[in-house]
C-alpha cells in the first residue's frame, strides 16, 4: 500500500515538473527575438528582379497590340493627370504614380491574368512604378521601353532608314509608317499628277456673225367655233 | 505494474516534445537581410525628396562628402568608370562587405552617389538600399557609354518629354493631300461677240372668230 502510495506521489510530481517546463519553455517564446516581417518579396528577389529585362516591351509591339485590339493587356500612364489630358495612348488607364499604391489602383495593376504595361515620358517613373509593384509581389506588369519619346521617335515620326541599311529596316519603317496611319499621323502620300495645258499662239477666230433665225411659229388655227 | 507503463508513455512523449522545441529553436532561421521600409513610404519619399543629382549638382558638393558607386557589373567597371568610383555591382549589394560599406557611409553622414548604365539601372540599388534602410544614397543622372574604348558619360534628363505632345500630335494629324495639278499657262480665247440679229417678231393676228 505504501509502494503504491509512494509511486502515485511521484507521478503526480513529475506531471508538475513537466507542466513547469513546458511553462518555462512558453515562458522563452515570449523572449524570442520578433520575427521582422517584411511586405512583399525579399531583398534577394527584389535585387535579381530589379536586373532583369524581361520587363520591356519595345513601342511597337504595343503599337501591334493596340491596333489588333488585344485584350490582354492594359496600358496605365503613370504621368500626372495634365499631362495625360494633353496627350495619352489609346485606351490607356491614368494612374499618376502619388496614387499608384491606393486601393482604386491596385484593382487594376495587381493583375494575374491581363498584363499591365506601365509607361511615362520616359523609363524612369515608370520604373520607379514597376518596382514598387515589384516589391509588393505583382506579377504582369511590364514596362513600355523608352515610354513616350521613344513612341514618338519610333511610331509617330520613324526615321527613314538610310540606303545602306538591311531591308528589315526598311520594312520596319513600313510597318511603323502604317501603324502611325492607324493613330492619326501621317500623310498618305499620292503622287501629284501634274497637267500641263499647252499653250498656242492664240489665233483671232474669225467668224460670221451668227445670224439668229427664229422659226416662224405656226399661226394658231383660229378656232372654228365660237359662241 | 499499469502504473509503471502510464508513466513510461509519458515521460517518452515528453522528451520527444522537447526535442520538437529544442531542434526548432536550432533551426530557426532569422533573415539576413530584411527591408525596413515599406512601399508606400518608399514611394512617399520618390515623390517628396528627388533621389536624382545632376552632375552639376554633384560639383557642387565637398568632394568629402560624397563617394561614387558604379553599379555596372565588375566587367564594364573594369573597362571604364568615373574616376574615384567604387565599384558595387547591383547584385552584389547584398554582400557583407558592401552592406558594411553602405553602413559606414551612413554611420559617416556620407552621400552615397550611384550611377549605372543610364539612371533607371542606379533605380533599382537605390531601392534596394531605400528600403534596407539605407536613406543616404541618390542617382546620379549621367547615362555612361563605352564606345571605341572610351569611357563616356554624358547628362541625361529624366522625365522630360521631347516634345509637346498634344500640340505636335495635332500638327502632324493625318491631312489628305489631293494633288492640286497646276496648270503651266492658261490662256483665255477670246471669241468674237456673237452679234445677234433682232428679228421682228410678227404681231399676232386677231382672232378671228369672236362675239
């Protein structure tokens, strides 16, 4: 009876010491350095993301998109809202880059099915868009290279190629002179015909005087009758 | 002897729960490197505070003041960099060496100066670096080159458009040109005045019938 007694005693203390432990233990948790978490990607990503180029879209394949009505893909002008008053792309969304990170913006740019080609004037906020979405893990977006200089350089006024060039260069500009038509620029360019009216020395015609003979109208028969 | 056995499952399961916890806090893993800022004040500080410098900008400064990072890769350093820049390639920033470096210029009140291939590649350290928290480094907006082994860097102008677009978009609107054709010479011929001989027209007679 007392062996029993003496066991069951132990077992009880053990429980305790176990229970003590696990509290102790529970009890380091709450030392624990905090775990640093971060939005978005890690700095790692981030860099090896930040170097790559898969980002870039050249203008003209943005220019084939828009005219073939892709609907796969959406273009968001990062400039200010004045700016993309003056002048935008076709169909292009404005979301100024102060507000790129508000909630109305994040139902567009946070995409996983349609891609979203951000551009500016040029490269640089547009990038500075990219990378902030970047950092928070969007996938899709994309940049349009060289943003709207290199639009204007490339689709609206291309430069002609010079002779020496490859004819892909020329094609090219073919292509690019076209797809400027499809945006309102440009000139279709006819060939003037020119008319040149030969000029002789001017002789006085002499004519007779045209005589004007009326036809003698026929009398009206009297009528026959009368009253 | 049931006594003995409860005991024994308990005690087992005991230690194979502390060993749980004790291989977890073995193993747990702290980041290295974490980033400190988040976006929005990322972008808050994008919109208030210019991380660009002009070259201009940077004669001004105390050459003490600054020190210039090349962020190309080694390779392009190594053919031609601005002189006194030190070279930390954008991939490697994440060295301890090179966070060390970026540390101590902070610690030193320092200007870290990047410059890459154009302004937009220096973005990407300088974001990186932001967002470590790393506040002291700006983008030099210079665009470098190395062309028939000459290193040239040359100032660039970020965001400016190169034209007025709406205006120049209107002036280059599509106009159909129809050919005007222009006749050489038009020489009129004069004819001679018709002469038109009145003739008399006959008075009408009377009626013949009538009441």
């Amino acid at each position: 009876m007392s062996k029993n007694y003496k066991l069951k005693r132990l077992s009880t203390r053990r429980y305790q010491m176990l229970a003590a432990i696990l509290i102790l233990l529970a009890a380091g948790l709450v030392l624990l350095p905090d775990y640093q978490k971060h939005e978005g990607i890690e700095p790692q990503l981030f860099i090896n993301k930040a170097m790559s180029n898969e980002r870039f879209i050249s203008t003209d394949i943005v220019a084939d998109k828009i005219i073939n009505k892709d609907p796969s893909f959406v273009l968001v002008d990062v400039r200010s809202e004045a700016e993309f008053a003056k002048f935008s792309l076709p169909n292009a969304i404005n979301i100024p880059l102060d507000k790129f990170l508000s909630e109305e913006a994040d139902n567009v740019i946070n995409q996983e099915i349609v891609d979203v080609v951000l551009f500016s004037n040029d490269n640089f906020m547009a990038n500075e868009a990219w990378l902030l979405g970047n950092r928070l893990g969007y996938t899709n977006l994309y940049l349009m290279k060289g943003g709207l200089n290199e639009w204007f350089n490339t689709i609206i006024s291309p430069k002609m190629p010079e002779e020496t060039m490859p004819r892909e260069a020329f094609e090219l500009y073919n292509q690019r002179k076209a797809a400027g038509l499809y945006f309102g620029v440009g000139s279709i360019e006819v060939p003037a015909v020119k008319t040149i009216v030969k000029t002789e020395p001017v002789k006085t015609p002499v004519k007779a005087p045209v005589k004007v003979v009326p036809e003698e109208k026929k009398k009206k028969s009297a009528p026959e009758g009368g009253c | 002897m049931k006594e003995l056995e409860k005991t024994k499952r308990i005690s087992v399961s005991a230690v194979i729960f502390l060993l749980v916890i004790v291989i977890g806090l073995l193993t747990f893993k702290k980041p290295k490197h974490v980033f400190s800022t988040d976006a929005k004040s990322t972008l808050n500080e994008l919109l208030t505070a210019d991380p660009i410098l002009t070259s201009a900008g940077l004669k001004a400064m105390d050459s003490t003041a600054y020190v210039l990072v090349d962020v190309r890769s080694a390779y392009e350093y190594n053919k031609g960099h601005l002189p006194g820049a030190r070279n930390i390639a954008h991939n490697e920033v994440l060295i301890e060496d090179n966070i060390r470096f970026f540390k101590n210029l902070t610690a030193d009140n320092k200007v870290a100066v990047l410059y890459g291939e154009n302004p937009n590649w220096a973005l990407g350290t300088w974001m990186t670096l932001y967002q470590l928290g790393y506040t002291n480094p700006k983008i030099l907006a210079i665009e470098t080159q190395y062309t028939d082994k000459v290193f040239i860097a040359k100032d660039v102008q970020i965001e400016k458009p190169d034209l007025d677009y709406g205006t120049t978009l209107d002036s280059l609107k599509t106009k159909k040109q129809i050919p005007v054709a222009e006749p050489v010479k038009v020489i009129e011929k004069k004819e001679a005045p018709k002469v038109v001989v009145p003739v008399e027209k006959k008075k009408k007679s009377a009626p013949e019938g009538g009441c």
